[in-house]
C-alpha cells in the first residue's frame, strides 16, 4: 500500500472515529434542550391557554403585578450595573497584582455560585436589620437597607458578582500589553490609555456579564425573600407573588404573571445581545 493510500485510510479512520460525532451530538442537544427548556416553557404556554385574553390582560395590568415587576427590574438594572464597575475594579486586581492571599481571594469570589441563595439572604437580613451589625449603625444614620429595595438591591448585587468577575478575568488576561506600553511612551496617562485602549477591549465581556447578572437578578428568589420584607406595592418581587399566587392555588394568574416575566426578561436580553453583537463590530 502506498504512503497516500494509507494517509487517506488513517484520516478516514479517524474521521470515523471521532466521538462523539455530529450525528449522536446534536440528538444529546436536541433531547438536552427540549426536556430542560422547551417542554417547561412549552408547558407554561399551555398552562396559559386557559386565560381569556381579557382575564390575562387583567391580571398582567394589575397594580400589584406591575409594581413587582418595577421592583424586580429596577432592582435587577441596578445591582447589574453596581456589579459591572465593581467585578472590573476586582478582574483588574486579580490579574493585574500579586498580593498575599490572592488565591484565597479570588476562591471567595465564586462563593455565591456554591452558597444556597437562602443561607445570603439570611446572612445579609441579620447583617443590615435595624439590630443587625452593619444595620444598627446605618439606623442613626437615617439609612435602612433591610426591607428596602436597597436591600434587594444589595443581595442581588451578591448573587451576580462572579458573573461579571469571570468574564472580564480571562480576555483581560489574555490582553496584550504593548499598546498600553506604547502609549505610554508616546506621553499618555494612565485614565486616557485606560480608557482608549483597555476598555474598548473590555467593554463587550463587561455588557456580558452585565446581562448575565441582570438576567440572574430578575429571577432571584432565595437571597431576597428574607431581606426584601415582602410588602406589595413596595418590596415585593415577581418571583415572590408567583408563589404567593401559587400557594393560593390561583394557578393560571401564577403562570400568566410567569409568562409576562418571561417575555419581558426575552425581549431585554435580546436587546442587550443586539447591543453586544453591534459593539463588537464597532471595535474591530
């Protein structure tokens, strides 16, 4: 057998052999996304269909509903935009100093993806409660974190932190360092080559991580129940009057409340991704 017959009998075989294949790769994808996802939104849709639409458009305008959404969405924007400016500040520390207890440090960070989300509400309720240990001295002070929206705000803020650290970590590592040396040899100070040359970089992992901790705050559940106090029209959150509705077996209000939230978290991370797609071509 020639050398090119046997080439071509190797690389046939190992074409052959490559696991797990297309074929085999896209049923796991299929049958992964449509038991994980398509059949639950599926089964929300179908749970929708027995709602009028006049009965829908009631519950989905209710003043109750429209104020959880405002909490849930103002509270998500918010902490999503606190994470983005603090998760660079801690991407840029990480990776750009040596300190002591620096792997310790940057262990902590992915703290909130392995603490339950109730054991942080919990933690940060008896930190800023009126008697709490940071809260008792805010009191006197006339700021009351604990059963505000400030407090929702804060445990999202927990909750979202890594998102944000971990995209930014690794393209800021991976970032060349001779332009910033180059433009400080042409005389540029440290903000002016930060911010024409580094951030441009950064900007698209940092809109990432901003909707991923957006994306996660809308739906949070465990870290707020206990520090939002739950008060209609003012801390309470829509996963919360789900539940509520839930509980009260009012199963088609739940799901209609369900869909609208979902269709609102759609429509804004759609917008967000234009936006990402549309700055990423703008840089290159």
């Amino acid at each position: 057998m020639s050398v090119t017959a046997t080439t071509t009998a190797v690389a046939s075989t190992a074409r052959r052999k490559v696991l797990p294949g297309f074929g085999l790769t896209m049923g796991y994808t299929v049958l992964y996304l449509s038991l994980v996802v398509l059949l639950p939104l599926s089964a929300l849709l179908f749970n929708s269909t027995g709602l009028s639409w006049a009965k829908f458009w009631d519950v989905a305008t209710d003043a109750r509903v429209l104020a959880s959404y405002r909490v849930s969405l103002s509270t998500a924007a918010a902490a999503a935009l606190a994470d983005a400016f603090l998760g660079l500040l801690l991407a840029w520390v990480l990776v750009r100093y040596e300190f002591p207890g620096k792997r310790l440090f940057d262990a902590l960070i992915d703290l909130p993806f392995a603490l339950p989300t109730a054991v942080a509400g919990v933690s940060l309720t008896a930190l800023y409660a009126n008697k709490g240990w940071i809260g008792s001295w805010l009191e006197p002070l006339g700021l009351k974190v604990a059963f505000t929206p400030i407090g929702i705000t804060l445990a999202l803020m927990f909750i979202g932190i890594p998102f944000v650290v971990r995209t930014v970590q690794p393209v800021l590592e991976e970032l060349d360092r001779d332009m910033e040396e180059a433009s400080a040899t042409l005389g540029a100070g440290r903000w002016r080559t930060f911010r024409k040359i580094v951030l441009p970089e950064l900007f698209p992992p940092l809109l990432t991580g901003f909707s991923l901790a957006f994306a996660r705050g809308i739906g949070e559940f465990g870290s707020v129940v206990f520090i939002s106090g739950n008060m209609p029209m003012r801390t309470e959150i829509a996963p919360l009057l789900i539940m509520s509705k839930l509980e009260q077996f009012d199963y088609a209000g739940a799901t209609a409340v369900a869909l609208l939230l979902l269709l609102i978290s759609f429509l804004m991370l759609l917008v967000i991704n234009t936006l990402q797609r549309w700055v990423r071509k703008t840089s290159r």
